[in-house]
C-alpha cells in the first residue's frame, strides 16, 4: 500500500486544511479493503495526538461495518473484544473478511470497508481527524487547487426564515460595485417574485450568461429600505492573494487561503507594493481558512527579521521549531493583520507570529485552530487526515479552542470585505497613517 503524508495545520472552516510537507511516497501494493483498515488503524494508534483506547477504536469499526450492510439488508453477528489489543485487531480482521463477502450484488466490498474506516475515524472524536473515500478525496484536492473564474454577480446566498439572503458580497464584483449589502433580502428577480422560491430556484433566476442584466429588488433590514438594483454578470475571479495601493504610502495585501505557491504570489505583490511607494503595509487574514503549513512559515519570514515562526508539539513530546526563512522582500515595519472569527490555522500562525513580534491585530477574535494534520494518501484514492500535534505561537501561545485576540477590536457589521464600507478597513488604514506619520516626525528629528 502506498501513503504520501502531507503535514498539515489547520482546516478549511468547511473541511479545508492547512497542509505542509511533501515527503516521498513510500510504495508497495495497492491496498484491499482489509489492508487499507489495518493501516489505518495503525496510523490512528502509533501517530494520532490523542488516540482512544484501541478497544473503543474496534467496537466504533464494527458498529460500522454492521451499519452498512444493515442498509442493505444484510445482518452481520456481533463479536466480543477481550480488551487484549493484538487478539482483538485479529478478531475485527477476520469479522471485516466476513462483512466484506457477505456485501450483496450492487454493493461494492470496499464500500463495508469504508463504513468500518470512517466509524473508526469518528471514534477519535476529532474535529479534524477525518477518512476520505476516494469520490471526497479527489473533491479535497481540487479544493486546494486555485479555484476557476465564475460567471456570476458575485454573492454567497443562504435561506433564512423562508427567504433567500444575501450572507456575503465578492469585492470588486457586480453586486459589490452596485452597493448590494449582506443580510440583504431577495425580492425579485428580473421581476419575478422571489417569495416561496427555494435557494436553487432563486440561483437559478441569477444565473446566465456573461453580460446579462439580473435587476433586483432587495429589502435591507438594517434601514426598512427596499432598492432596485441593476447588475449585469460577470467573470469573478478569487485569487489567494491580490493588493493593491488603498492610500498615500499605504499598500493593502489580502490573502484568502495558504495555498502552494502563495508565498511567491505574496512576494511578488509585496515587490509591486513597494514600487508603489508602500512605506505602510495592511495584510487582511479575514475569512482565511487556513492552507499549508510552510506557506504561513515562508510568508510570515517576509514581516519578521528573525527567530521563531511556530512550534509543533507532537506525541511522545516530539517538538519541530519552525524559524523564520530567509525571504525577501522585507517589510518589517508600519504593518498591521486584520482578522477575524473566520481566519483560522496556518492564518493563525502567521497572524500570531507577527502580534507576538509586536504587529498590531485589528478586527476580531480569530477562530481557534490550533492542531496540526497529516494527510495520507492511499493508492485506492482514499485519504486520512489525522490530527498529530499542536502547534504554538512564537512566544508560546496556544491557539487551539482560544483563537487571537486582537489589540484593536472592531466589529464588522454589515459591510463588503475591502470596500469603503468596510469598518475594520477603515480603521486598519487610520492605525497605520498615524503609524507613518510618526515615523515621519522622527525622521524628522
């Protein structure tokens, strides 16, 4: 059986992690469902932070094998564990070997062993510790990839007390360029009636070609004001990072996710910053999820002149150090983070490593990711993430289940990220031109 582990730190609010380190895959047979259980099994026991008992690990494999062919009208006879490890992982062995032949016509084997995997995984009690069948393997990767321009106005919808609402607005899109707001309510769409239409209808009212006109009509809570507003569709693009000059000497650089190739994507806009003329730098960590691990590593050398990054403590006391890297552009000075509850894991790590080193934070508390993943990868296409270590702040500061507080706290409201309206944004570029004013009266003295 091959596995290529992939460390990571943290996951995607939504199931996305922060991977790190690609080592060389070690090769050998491709795995059956029996093999592929024991392996990990293996990996959960010798590797996991907090594994439980082996005895709980067991029962939780059978219970789901049981599961599964019960939904097909299968029964499966119940074993006894003695509580002896090795007779117990030969007794769950041999009642796979069985489950797996009794799978009826229609029913793939592998899908029992899946069910006993994935029961066992769940018993860890993990948040972060997960099996993958190959189907969600393969939609993980994609979703590390950088994500395809959408046609679209540029909103994330939700269906809230029987109405559709606009929970969030793309910067620089159409409906961002056209003063939509979140937690605006959908009336109409080109004139038909929005009320009683599910989410997918209403998608689909949006939805067309590129070009297209979609007028709404909103109603905005916050105000008791109902607008008409005329959108017309366009490409949105996302990327992981992008910036821009948002004042006289003052360069914004917003990150969205770690993936690879994000710490030369953000040295290059940092060279494009300063050719500007940025002697101020606002990096905007909000509503990032984190990514891979020695992305936040490399990034974050570019804001700190030297020592520590993070450090990851592991099982048996393992402990890796992880110091600033030699990367350039600097910029270590008039810099400020914003954050908030959605940026989470590797943005924790560089956002914690620069409040330590004395950045300001602006925004608000930060979501509390604070373990380190491994990502295996089997040669079926399946995948196991398990949680192996924790990780700290430069000075030692535990993130997970407490997050970052910011030095300056600033509630969002109803705002487009990046825009005018954006409060925390707003105050982020008054901390930072008071920042350069007084670096200018000391110059000057």
């Amino acid at each position: 059986m091959r596995r290529r582990p992939r460390s990571l730190a943290g996951v995607l609010l939504v199931v996305a992690l922060l991977a790190v380190l690609t080592v060389q895959p070690a090769r050998a047979q491709t795995p059956n469902g029996l093999q592929l259980f024991t392996e990990v099994y293996r990996l959960v026991t010798q590797e996991a932070l907090a594994p439980p008992a082996p005895i709980v690990l067991l029962r939780a494999a059978a219970d789901g094998m049981q599961r599964a062919l019960r939904s097909q009208g299968v029964d499966l006879r119940t074993v006894e564990l003695s509580g002896v490890e090795a007779q117990d992982l030969q007794t769950m062995q041999g009642l796979l070997r069985q489950a797996m032949a009794l799978a009826p016509r229609g029913f793939p084997p592998m899908e029992v062993a899946y069910a006993a995997i994935k029961a066992m995984v769940e018993a860890v009690g993990d948040r972060n510790t997960v099996f993958l069948t190959p189907f969600e393997q393969a939609r993980f990767n994609e979703q590390q990839q950088e994500p395809p321009p959408i046609v679209g106005i540029g909103v994330t919808l939700s269906e809230q007390g029987g109405r559709v609402v606009i929970t969030s607005v793309v910067e620089d899109s159409p409906a961002a360029r056209g003063g939509v707001l979140p937690q605006d309510l959908i009336m109409s769409v080109n004139g038909q009636p929005a009320e009683g239409r599910n989410l997918s209808d209403v998608r689909q009212m949006i939805a067309g070609e590129e070009g297209g006109e979609v007028v709404l009509v909103l109603f905005r809570p916050s105000t008791g004001e109902t607008l008409t507003v005329p959108l017309f569709r366009a490409r949105i693009v996302q990327p992981t990072a992008s910036a821009r000059m948002i004042g006289p000497e003052i360069g914004y650089l917003r990150l969205t996710q770690f993936r690879e190739g994000s710490a030369v994507q953000l040295a290059s806009l940092l060279r494009q910053l300063q050719s500007e003329g940025a002697r101020g730098l606002i990096l905007d960590l909000r509503n990032n999820p984190g990514g891979f691990l020695i992305e936040s590593v490399d990034i974050a050398s570019h804001f700190l002149r030297g020592g520590v990054v993070t450090t990851v403590r592991g099982t048996r006391d393992r402990t890796t150090t992880y110091l600033v890297r030699p990367r350039e552009p600097k910029f270590l000075a008039d810099v400020v983070v914003l954050v908030n509850r959605r940026s989470a894991s590797a943005s924790e790590v560089v956002a914690g490593a620069l409040q330590d080193a004395g950045v300001q934070l602006i925004g608000e508390r930060t979501f509390g990711k604070g373990t380190v993943q491994l990502v295996y990868e089997f040669d079926d296409g399946s995948g196991l993430r398990l949680t192996v270590a924790r990780y700290l702040t430069r000075n030692g500061r535990e993130v997970e289940g407490v997050g970052l507080v910011p030095d300056v706290a600033v509630p969002f409201g109803l705002a487009v990220v990046g825009t005018p309206s954006d409060p925390q944004l707003q105050r982020a570029m008054n901390v930072v031109a008071e920042m350069l004013r007084r670096a200018a009266l000391a110059a000057t003295r």
